[in-house]
C-alpha cells in the first residue's frame, strides 16, 4: 500500500495540527454553548498536517472517474462535457450573491433568466410554457403527472385512474404513477423494439389518463408511430406524458409538442450540459401544452428558486449554442451512436439491427470466450474490464428486455478519436474474452480496488472509520 492509499485516519499522528487560530478565537467557544448543545466528549478526528489534508481529498478525487477525467458513456443518462464558461456564469457574483428571500423588485436579473429560459425551453420542445418549481427529472414526472391528474379532475373526470407505460420506459416512469396514486398498465412492445399499437388499443377507455412515453425510448429507438398513438390516446380522453430524459437526439430536429404530448419534463442537467451524479444537482422543469398552462402551479419556482446554478449553465449552453447549433448537438449525438454501434456489431450481440438515435443496447458477446469448462465473459466482465483502459462503463442489465444488456451513449461532445479509441477496446475484450474469459472475470487489474461485493456494499454500506 502506498504511504497516501492509506485512510486519513491511518494517517493520524498525536500531535500533528493542520490549522493555525488566533488566541482571542481558539478558547472561550465552548462555554458560549448552552449545556444542552455542548459536546461531552472529544470529537474523533484524525490528528494531520495541512499538506496531508489536502493530498488526502486529492488523490480520493482522482480515484473518482468523471466526464472530466475520461469518456463516460452512460446510456440513458447523457452524461456530456460541461463547458467551463457554464461554470463562470454560474460562478458570477451577481448571482452568487443573491439571496432567495430578497425583495422580488431587487432581483430583476434572476427572473429575466427564468423568462428567458421559459421562451427558450418552449421554442426547442413545442410547449407553451414550463413551470421549473421540480428539483430533479423524477421530480418533474411527478409534477407532470399531478398536472395530468388536476387536468381531468377539473373536468369532473374522476374515473381516469389508469396511466399506461411500455415496457421499454425509463424505471421511474412506473414509481412515479404509483407515488401520483395512479394504477399501471403496461404496453408490450413489438419485436423491433418500439410501442405495439395493436396492443395499445384494447387499453384504452374511459379510465385511462393518460401515457407515459420516451421518445427516442430505452432501447434508442424512434417510435415512428407516435402520431397515431398520439391521436388514439387523445380520442379516448386521455393526455400523452414525454419523459424528457432522450431529449438530447431531439434538439432542433424534432419537438414532444409536435409530436402530440400534452405534458413533458427535461432534464435540464441532461440535455443542457450541467454537471450530474451522485443523486444531483440536478433540475426538472415541466413544461405543457396550452391547454394545461391554467394547471401550472404559481409561482412557477421553487421555494428559494430552485437548483438556480442549475438553470444558469443551462441558459449559457443554450446561449452559446444558438438557434443554428442547437441541432447539431442531436444530430452529432445520433452519427456517434451508429458510429459505435456499426463498427462494433460483429464482435457484441445487436438484437435491434436498425437505425438508432442517441444510444443502443447489445445483449451481450457474440462470442462470450466459454472454453474447456470456464465460464464465458459476461456483460458485468466487459464493464469491469473497461476501467482497466481508462473508460468508463456503459450502463449494464439495463433495459431489462435484454439478458446481458450494454447500453452505450457517446453523446455529441466526444470527438472520432475518443469514439475510436473506444471501439479499439471494446474489441480487444471481446478477443480477451474468447481467448483468456478468467482474466476478465477478475478485472479490474489497475484500479484503486477490485471487484468489492457490490450487494454487500449496498445493503451494509461502512461509512465511518473503526480503528
């Protein structure tokens, strides 16, 4: 183990201090407390020098993998570069300064931002107007849904209990009805991946609120039967949600409100190049269709105004981009995914062999490196084994139509020699797995830790230090 592989903890010597304080403010603190509030004991805290302080959190940063450090290409998740001048915006005392119960008249800057963003939004989606109280992309499919569910209860509609989900959607789309109150019913979808109609229609009637879709959907795929779907559910009195989390492919060639959808949330720390991970920050705002906008909720921003950083890179991306590049950012995400799933395709199982937009999902090796008894390279092997090359994994075992699921999203801020360098490896653990499957099955080799039991780790997290 090297001397800073080693837990701050372990790197504690009695004695050792890392600040410096004036008399006047290193005593007298805690007799200032109130008894109750007063600690009884000594806190346990690692006795270290600056220097070891600050090499500590740095190299446990650089045992983090980001989009900053390395190609990320989480399908379903969008995880793009966030350009720097987000973050000096963001970053701008103006903003940094303000303070969320201020005089409304003092912070005239912030609202342009909001209204400006509102015109913005609504341009690039087919929307009316949004709303951006939701915090977060599940936030806003909530928020969608009550929109839904008020929708047909002003109109004395109160049998539309029923929300339909295909099979193909995002994991939160059914948490969200049920949290909403709402019953599911699932729509299969046909053996090329998109929304069967035929099945749909027997689903419909006067109990239906409405649809949940993701258009492209999980499996990257373009339901090119959305107009009708879009005129089916809306002649049985039902309204057609878009979960925008596959907005990305979209930008400036194709909008949810065109498309039929009454209802859609974005996620702006998605689409619009914000920084995400780690359960946030993150922010969903909903936007509606005319006729819903007397549901939207007043005002239309969060106490203390939201994940507002959030909002702020997003309007500088969207700024920086313009009218006439905002397209490009869809149609660079769609040639990249192609691009990888075509050059990759006779080495990893492509159970949807057609055009796909911004992701697409293999099941698995073609070729899964099963030989005299030992066991073949599975999915989790190949996503292991990329961390050895300095990539990223996929997202795995995810949408569940497929056993060995890859599910790769090079969005359109990676360059060909990324995009290239990245089918190189996946080759070459396609070869390692048909010529040696048990180096694979213990990768990773070169990381700070190996294969941890990831189920132990989830149920029975450690997370304090034990001497």
């Amino acid at each position: 183990m090297k001397y800073y592989d080693k837990l701050i903890f372990e790197l504690s010597k009695p004695g050792k201090t890392g600040y410096s304080l004036p008399a006047a403010l290193a005593g007298g603190a805690a007799e200032a407390l109130p008894a109750g509030l007063a600690r009884g004991t000594a806190l346990n805290l690692p006795e270290v020098s600056e220097i070891d302080v600050v090499r500590h959190y740095t190299n446990l940063s650089q045992m983090n993998f980001g989009v900053d450090t390395g190609f990320y290409p989480l399908g379903s998740c969008t995880m793009k570069y966030n350009p720097k001048i987000n973050e000096e915006v963001a970053a701008m005392p103006g903003f940094t300064g303000l303070h969320p119960l201020q005089p409304a008249e003092t912070v005239k800057g912030a609202q342009t931002v909001y209204d400006e963003m509102d015109k913005a939004l609504a341009a690039i989606t087919g929307m009316k107007h949004f709303t951006f109280l939701p915090c977060a992309g599940a936030h806003g499919e909530l928020t969608g849904l009550m929109l839904m569910r008020e929708y047909h209860m002003s109109r004395g509609d109160l049998a539309r209990t029923k929300v339909i989900v295909p099979d193909s959607a995002h994991g939160t789309n059914p948490a969200s009805a049920a949290v909403c109150g709402l019953e599911i019913v699932v729509v299969k979808s046909r053996e090329n991946g998109l929304v069967d109609v035929e099945s749909l229609k027997p689903l419909l009637g006067p109990d239906i609120a409405g649809i949940m879709m993701t258009n492209p959907n999980t499996l990257g795929l373009f339901e090119r039967d959305i107009k009708e779907i879009a005129a089916l559910v809306h002649e049985c009195g039902g309204l057609l949600y878009y979960d925008g989390a596959n907005m990305n492919p979209l930008l400036g060639v194709v909008r949810p409100g065109d498309m039929g959808f009454d209802i859609m949330h974005l996620n702006l720390h998605k689409t619009f190049s914000t920084p995400h991970g780690g359960g946030g920050p993150g922010s969903g705002p909903v936007g509606v269709a005319e006729r819903i906008v007397p549901f939207l909720q007043i005002p239309r921003v969060s106490g203390f105004h939201g994940n507002f950083g959030i909002i702020l890179r997003a309007y500088a991306y969207i700024l920086m981009l313009g009218r006439e590049n905002v397209k490009m950012a869809g149609k660079l995400a769609t040639l990249g995914a192609n691009y990888i799933k075509e050059s990759l395709k006779d080495c990893y199982k492509l159970p949807i062999p057609t055009v796909c937009k911004h992701e697409f999902v293999f099941d698995g090796l073609i070729n899964d490196g099963a030989r005299e008894g030992v066991a073949g390279a599975t999915t989790l092997d190949v996503a292991k084994r990329l961390l050895d090359y300095g990539f990223h994994a996929p997202t795995i075992y995810f949408p569940l139509l497929f056993h060995q699921a890859i599910m790769i999203e090079p969005t359109e801020t990676e360059s060909l020699d990324t995009l290239d360098s990245f089918i190189d490896v996946m080759r070459k653990i396609a070869e390692e797995a048909a010529a040696d499957p048990q180096m694979l099955h213990s990768a990773p080799h070169n990381t700070p830790i190996g294969r941890p039991d990831e189920t132990t780790a989830a149920r029975q997290p450690i997370l304090k230090y034990t001497a």
